[in-house]
C-alpha cells in the first residue's frame, strides 16, 4: 500500500474521478446550457484565431475538440474553456512563419509540431511539480507584453480588413509594409471589414446595457452580446452569398472540409525541434499564466480552488491531443472561461459538450461558412484584441512603483519593436535585474529611542535617543549576497562618523535570511569592529535565522551579545539613555537633548 | 560654482591630494620600509604570475611599475598593493590561450589588448558608479572559484615543475595529458621543482613559528617568511649557474632584457575586442572583488575606509597603463598587501616607491636572472596558490546552508571541468536562481494569540489562541512578482479550509516591499474574499510601504480595516478570544483550548 501511495504521488491526478461521481441531474442543466453558448461564441473565435496563427480556418475548429475532451478529463477548474486564443494564436505565426512561410505545406506539420512540443514541456512541467516557474512572469511583464501583442495582433490583421498583402513580425515592419498598400485598399472587403469592426464595438460598449435597460436580466444580456460575432458572420454571409462579392474580389473563407478532426503526427526531425523548442517553452509558459489567471480568478468566486501543477497537466494533455489531431497551441481564454461561468456551468463536462458542438459544427456547419468574408473574422479578431491592450498599466506602475514601470514599458517597446519573444525574455530579464538591484540596495536605517516609551525608530524621521557610544541599525531586507556588502558599508560608515563609538546594535526584526555570504560579512563586520575596540550586538533575531545562527563561530565568538529585544539591548548597553529617558518625565518631552535633524 | 559642482561629482576624485598634503617624514620611513619588502616580495612573484599568464618574464615586471604609480594617485586604500596575481593571470592565459597560442608574436599584444578593455571597463564601471554590481557575486562563488582556480593553476604549474610539455584548460584536460608524459619526466628539473616547493612549504608553514620561538617579533618574523621566493631564487640560479644545468636540459628565464617597461599600443582590431569583451568582463569583476575584499579587510583595521567605486577608477587607470607599457591585467594582491601593511605602509605613496623598486630591478637585475630556472617559479606558484584552495567551504556551506552549498559546488565543479569562464558564469548564474528561488517561496506562518500575552506566533510550533471565524497569515518576506501567488494560494488554502472564515488579516511586519504584481496579487485576494463574504486586513504595516499604499486603490477601497498592531486586529475583530484569554487567567495556561498539534 505504501508504495502505491508513493508513486500516484508522481501519477497525475484525475480531477474527473472527484466531480463525476457527484454529477447530478441540476450539473447537467448548467453545463448543458453553457456549452451551447460557448460553442456559439467559440465557432467565429476557432476559426479567426486559426486564420491569426496563419493555418487555414478548419485548424481552429480541429484545436476545439480533443484539447477541451482531455482538459476535462485532467483540468482542475471547473470552469476554464480551452480552445484557441489571441496571444498564443499570434506566437504560433510568428514562430512558424520564421521557419516558413504560411501556406506551405510544411506550415500546418509546423504548427502540429509546435503544440506538440508545448504540451511535452507543460505535461512535464507539471510532472516534475515546476508550476512555481511562471511566477517569474511578473503582472508588469505579463501586462506589458498582452497589451504589445493585442496591438501587434490588431495591426496585422488591417491588411485583411483592408483587402491588401502586408508581412511582418514587428509593429514598424507592419506599419511600414501596410503604409505602402494603403492605396490598393479593396473598397468592399474594406466596407465589410470596417462595418462588422463598428457593429461589433458597438455590441461590446452598448449592446449590454441597452438589453439590461430593455428589461432583459443582466447575466443574460452578456450571453446575448457576446453571440455578436455569430449574427456578424450570419449577416456578412449572406450578403456575400447573395450579392456574389467573391467574385469582387472579397476574400472568402472557401470549402472548409466537413469531418471530424484528422489524425496526426508531429514531426520527429530533431533540427526542427531545436528551433521551435523555445518558442515552444514561451508558449507554454505564457498559456500557462494565461489560464491560471482566469482559472483562479473563477475558482474563488465558488470558494473553489485549482492546482497550477495539475493545471500543467491538464494543459500539457490539451495540447499534446491538439497535434495528433491538427489543432496548434491551445491554453483556457479568458473572455469564453468568463463566459462560460456566467452561463452556468458546474463541471469541467460543460467543456466536453462544448467539444461535441463544435465536433457536431465541422460535421455539418461548415458549407454555411464558404461564404464567410476573410474581413469578418478579421475585423472579429480586432475588436476581441483591442480590449487586451491596457496603457493605463504605465500610468498606474508610474504611480505607483518607477521598476515597475520600466519593467512594462521594456516588455511593451521590445515586444513592439523586436517581436514577442524577444519582448518577453527581454522583460523576464528587467524584472529580474530590477527586484535584484533592489535588494541589493536594501532600507538600513539608524535608530533611536522615541523617547517615553519602549519603540525605536528611523533618527532621521523622528526625535529619538540616541547616544555617541552606541550606534543602533536596521536593516528592513534579509541579508545575502547581492546586499552583504551594503552593511559592511553601513557599519563602517557609523564607525568613521563616531569616534566615541563603542557598540553597534543590529536590529534584525526584518531580517527573515542570512545566507552565507551574508554570515561572511558578519564575521568580517564583527572582527573589523572588535579590531578598532567596538563590539557587536544583534536584537530581535527570528526564531528560523536564530536556528542556524545558533550553530555558527560567528555567535559562539560574537564579542557583543544578542538581545530578545532591542529595549533590553539600550538598557544594557546604555542605561544612562533611560536615565534620560525618564528625567524626561513620562511625557516623554526630550527638553534637554537637541532635535535631530533631517539629513 | 555651481555647475563646477554638479561637473565634478562626475569626474573621479583623487585620493592622493588629500594624503599627500598631510604626508610627514614619519609616513615616508613607514612607506619606505614597506616599499624594499614588497619590491623583494613582488620581484619572483611577478615573473612567476607572467608566466602563468603564458607571457614573458619581463611582461611581470612591466606590469608591477606604471599600474603600481596609478593606482597611488587614484585609489583610495592606503595599503593596497597593486600588480599581477594569480588568478587574474591564470584568467589571461586561458582567455588569449583561446585566441592564440603561449609565444606566438599575436599573444602579448592580445594580453596588452586585454589590459587595456578591462581597464577601459573598471574606468567606466567607476565613473558610472556601478561597483555595486561585484556584490552579485556571492561569497561561496567567490570560494568555490579561488579554490578551482588554485588547483587549475597548480595542475597548470605540474609541467613546468616536471620538466614536460602538457596543455589544456581544464583539470581533466590538463590531468590526461600530464598523465601521458611522466615517463619524460626530466628528473634534474622536478629535483629543483620539487625541493623548492618543499623548502617553500616549510618557510611558509614553519619558519614563521621558528623565528617567532628564536626571539624575532611577530611581525618581523611574518615578513622574513615571505622572502622564502627571493632566497629560492638565489640558490636555484646559484645551482643552475655553477653546474651548467641549463646545458642539461633544464630549462630556463634566458635573456630577460634589461629596461624600462616599453611604450606599448592595445589593437584596435574590433573583431579582437569582440572576442576579449566577455573574459574582460570576467577579470574586471574578479580583479575588482579581490582587490575590495583585501583594501576592505585592511582599510578597517585602522578604522579607514575605501571607496569602493573609485577603486574601480584606480583599478581602471592602472589596467589602462599596464596597457600603455607591456604589461597584463593586474589587480590588488591579497598576500602582498597584508605584507605592504604589517611592514609598516602609510601612505600609497610606498606603492610608487615599491614601483620605483621594480623599474630598479627591471634596469640592474635582469641579467642576474638569466639562470633562474622556470621550475622554481613554478614552485613559487604551486605553493602560493595551493593556499587559495579551501574545500573548508563545502562542508560550511553544507552545515549552514544547503542553497549556499550548492552555489560552491556548481561553481567548483563547473570551473575544474568547463574552465574559469564558464564556471563563474554558472556560479552567478545558480547562486542569483537559488535566491530567487528561495524568495518565491516565502515562509507564510499561520499565526495565533500567544496566552496572557499580546504576541503572535507559528501556530504549528506553539500553543496559541485561535478563532475559525479569522486567520491571521504573517509573510515572512517582501512580496513581490515571484511569491505573490504564494501568498494567493496560501489565502484560498485558508479559506477553502475554514468554512466559517469572516476575517483575513496579514500581518505586514516583515514585508518591506510590495511590488505591483503583489499590489494586483492582494487585489484580488481581496476581490475573492470579498465575493466570499470575508473581510481582508492588514496590520504591522511599514511606513515606506505604507506611504506608497495609501495612494492606490487597494487601501481606498479595502473591504477590512489596516491596524496598527496585531493584536488590535484581533482585539477589535474576535474580541471573544481575549474573553478567553482572561478566562485563562494572567498565568495565561490555556487550559480549555486543546494544544494545536504539529503538521
């Protein structure tokens, strides 16, 4: 029995088991209902993300089926929609389309590749329990690099509104190469294009609260606004069929093959995986915090909760059943997730029925669609991605934190002038550099007494005591490497500037780490003091740094004391401070010592 | 005035018009004194180090005047001694090794070449103010390093100590191809290799004592012991001359010209300084810590200091003369300097006078070394390095800390088997990971109301009061992008397992940050609690964090209150636990409350 329970340890676990032996008549209902309506939105979104990642649009209705049947089987949100979305759908592009063009018929195989790989390294991401890595994807970055995407995903979906031929991964090729077409602008695809963008807009700000002032119950009215895309592609459909604007030269979205989804293989050639193996990684990694973010944003609302590294998991089998059955890189999207849950679903089951509509949709739907302008779901794709770009993320981190900022602002100019990746990796590595300069430069503040009570504080910000023979420093950081020195700096600045100096006081109340580095620097501080006659003290050292200090020659031969608190420390060490202290009355009015003043 | 100000915080300051103002006869016989034993000292040693660096003889001569007069004009540590070292050399070998081979006419331009970008990027690094960047080097890298470096250098000298050829950049490389030629061993070389050594062993580890026992002072003694090399180095060449042992076989200095350091030129070849961009990167910041970590020590012991940042301008100009006269890369010694600083150095002036010294030498004594064999200076190497090596930090780290541990290891293993270069890379490279790492994954203590007292604690190691209506979580670490979903799932953990949960408070006394992934982060913590019913707080929060939170929405809109201690949170939300608590008496036992047990 043991050793059973040892390896499920490492045997993913199977969610389906949990909420399928519950599933009741009332689930059901709810998942039932929930799927109709994503199926309805996810039918114009498969197929124009399919078109953004460059396949033709039946790879997005094949990338809608197996992945949500395996997501439900594996995922740990009851409510996540999986499928294709906009940023992943945009990384595809462009990662394939640096190995081919689209079109070509190792474009697809690519893309099958590529998922693939995606949900290799997710699947063993989540086996080896290494969820933990995507937190390095700080909300800065992540908001950054969304925001360049949606806007990278707008522009390079103008040249189809527009009727023209643009390339480019990089907002100035594209801007560049469109600015040059702009007068071969096809006027008709170009009206249906710009109309279909108003109505949807118009759909978004105005159609839900037009409904809910009609009458219509609030949840409801957002179901109904978001079928928008779906009464587009009726509309433009049917007006393409009938007034023939195909043969104007309205690109059309042609025969799309009725069946389910093929069988496939991802290629085996090893050079090909080398070169997609990275984007493969950024993929994963950004799919991943894509749909935990939804996901747990959804969970809470139930008091429920999701497991990232069976999320990995779920993800990893989503994406690995997308290549065998010619889908591309899939994760959970937000808005059909959000949709999704307003529409009642209970069970990940919703997002199976969801997979047989849309398997029901490629069987018998898609004749219907051989009139479906090109502009249509170009103009579906820009008016879904403009809402993803939020600048009011400068303004905010401006405000509120100046890394933060730079760490957005990087992640939004290299994604726009260099391209996703490196935009992404360039913003990973800003964070990273930032928060690690700093706690390089940590808060060391030089306390004092506030005098009449037992509370010390900042001899810059307050009228403290304090005495010439002791000086009292607080680091507000835990000491390592990167900061080590900073202290040493610190205390040998304290030295030089008080002759009288007999005790240095570290108050490590903030303190939650000491590496070794640090430990190093202690010992050199403790024995350059004990050299120039000073000894060292420490106050309020926690219980976990205590432990392994404890053990340590730097406090067996510390030539100072250590003290519960940093009260006790001034009381031993300087008494005649208290004496002052309460000459003062227990008003605490310092009358005989000078304010300090602010340097 | 003004402006003159504001131009000279930019330009670099120049230490030496404030010792030389105040310079006495009393410094000129201390400085004086040291100088003759530190040209005694740095003589063997700087042609030993130029041959490590696979340069000619007099290339460490050339090395030890000009960057010696620099450094005296601009640093800022009273002792330092400047000139080559060993694991700066080992560095330039491996570096121009790659480039060219040992001898051949590109080799010495190539190492001028090095001096020159090195010194050019301290210069910069300097005026830049970016000597904070050396602290990213942790001290276990720096152990694990010094320590490779010292058994790469040795395993490098073995050949030269045998009399054999071998090649090779790392420890494996070197070992094969050593192993294959000790059947060639030239037995007259390793018997002057070998017994130097020995004797060198001896002086180092004995004669000190011997002397100290005899009568000598310490200090004298000390300085005696490190003069060990010069009188090897009279008897080997004394051995080599009277026995002709050169026409044996043993291989010797030769012809050392006689002269001033030349005027030299670095190559202007960008393709050059492409390639030695990277490894000047490397030897500039290992120069630079060395060199601070000795000034540091010394500077302190007569309660000086050193700046660090205009260390990197005195470290910059000297490389950059070394340049400008044959030289390498050189950086302050360790040994030489304590030996500068117990002969009795005050000033920098007695490194010009030890460089004035050197240009002596340089002039008068070449040709007394022109039987000098090469194996005894290899010997001086070998023993010289062999005291760098410390595989005492493994079992410390180990003992102290496991993430520490792990960063010596890398960094050892990494340097015998990959090389200098990529070792250090890897060492920062796993030791920055670790601490990342380690912060992602912050100690979040559930805590409790310890009885009869107005404290806080872990209730998993304490018995503590606690209410299922709240949860008090105290982060021990600042909160930013890498933990903020640590501290998300450790909310909804609490939540999910506490049905009756109404109130939430964070206790804020060790975060000394919150970054704006954390802001979002507890944003939303709130917005779930929020949709659960249940109040978030905060209490102990940090005026700095404090002042930047008041202005964000967050605070304005918080469903609980910010409180300025703990346990005014808990007076004010579950006043029925200090009901409780009084009912326990002042003795504070709680008797009716079960201890928490230990998960």
């Amino acid at each position: 029995m043991r050793n059973i329970d040892a390896w499920r340890r490492w045997l993913p676990a199977l969610p389906i088991l949990d909420w399928g032996r519950r599933y009741d008549r009332e689930a059901l209902t709810g998942d039932l209902v929930a799927a109709v309506i994503v199926t309805i939105m996810l039918i114009p979104q498969s197929l124009a993300y399919a078109l953004l990642a460059g396949l033709p649009a039946e790879a997005g209705l094949y990338a809608s089926v197996a992945p949500l049947l395996l997501y439900a089987v594996f995922g740990s949100s009851r409510v996540l929609a999986v499928g294709p979305v906009a940023v992943v759908s945009l990384m595809t592009a462009t990662t394939i389309g640096e190995y081919t063009a689209p079109g070509s018929p190792d474009y697809w195989p690519a893309a099958i590749t590529l998922a693939f790989l995606s949900g290799a390294m997710l699947l063993a991401m989540g086996l080896l329990r290494l969820g933990f890595l995507a937190n390095f994807l700080s909300h800065p970055v992540i908001s950054g690099f969304i925001s360049a995407s949606g806007i990278l995903i707008a522009a390079s979906q103008l040249k189809t509104l527009m009727g023209v031929k643009a390339e480019g991964h990089t907002l100035v090729d594209l801007l560049i190469s469109l600015g040059g077409q702009v007068p071969d602008t096809h006027l008709p695809t170009f009206a249906i294009g710009a109309s279909t963008a108003a109505f949807l807009f118009w759909v978004r700000k105005r159609l839900e609260p037009l409904l809910v002032r009609a009458g219509v119950g609030r949840r409801l009215a957002a179901v109904i606004a978001k079928t928008g895309p779906v009464f587009a592609i009726a509309v433009t459909v049917t007006l393409t069929w009938w007034f023939d604007l195909h043969t104007h030269g309205v690109r059309i979205a042609g025969a799309i093959p009725r069946g389910l989804p093929p069988l496939t293989m991802p290629s085996l050639d090893l050079v090909l995986w080398r070169e997609l193996a990275m984007p493969a990684l950024l993929i994963s990694v950004v799919g991943f915090v894509e749909s935990v973010s939804v996901g747990q944003t959804l969970a809470a609302k139930r008091r429920q909760r999701i497991e990232p590294d069976q999320e990995l998991v779920a993800l990893g089998a989503s994406n690995l059943s997308a290549s065998f059955t010619g889908g591309f890189p899939v994760t959970g999207g937000f808005a059909r997730s959000v949709v999704n849950f307003d529409a009642g679903a209970r069970t990940p089951a919703a997002g199976a029925f969801t997979a047989v509509g849309i398997a029901v949709a490629s069987l018998l739907l898609t004749p219907a669609l051989y009139f479906l302008p090109q502009a249509t779901l170009a103009a579906t794709i820009v008016v879904a991605v403009i809402s993803l770009v939020d600048f009011g993320i400068l303004r905010r981190t401006w405000t509120y934190s100046k890394p933060d900022f730079a760490a957005v602002a990087v992640t939004l100019v290299a994604t726009l002038t260099l391209g996703v990746e490196p935009g992404l990796v360039a913003g990973v590595a800003v964070s990273l550099a930032l928060y690690l300069f700093r706690t390089s430069r940590p808060h060391i503040a030089m306390v004092g007494l506030v005098p009449g009570t037992e509370h010390f504080r900042n001899v810059l910000r307050h009228q403290v005591l304090v005495s010439p023979r002791l000086v009292s420093l607080r680091v507000d950081e835990s000491l390592y490497f990167a900061n080590a020195r900073s202290l040493e700096d610190r205390v040998n600045d304290a030295v030089a500037n008080h002759p009288d100096l007999r005790h240095v006081v570290l108050q490590c109340s903030a303190i939650n780490d000491i590496d070794a580095s640090a430990l190093e620097s202690l010992e050199s501080i403790e024995a350059r003091l004990r050299d120039a006659g000073i000894a060292l003290h420490l106050s309020e050292v926690k219980g976990p740094v205590m432990d392994r200090l404890q053990a340590t020659d730097f406090v067996r031969h510390l030539s100072g004391r250590i003290f519960l608190t940093q009260f006790q420390a001034i009381a031993a060490l300087t008494p005649e401070l208290l004496a002052a202290r309460s000459a003062t009355g227990p008003a605490g009015e310092p009358a005989e010592l000078p304010p300090r003043s602010v340097g």
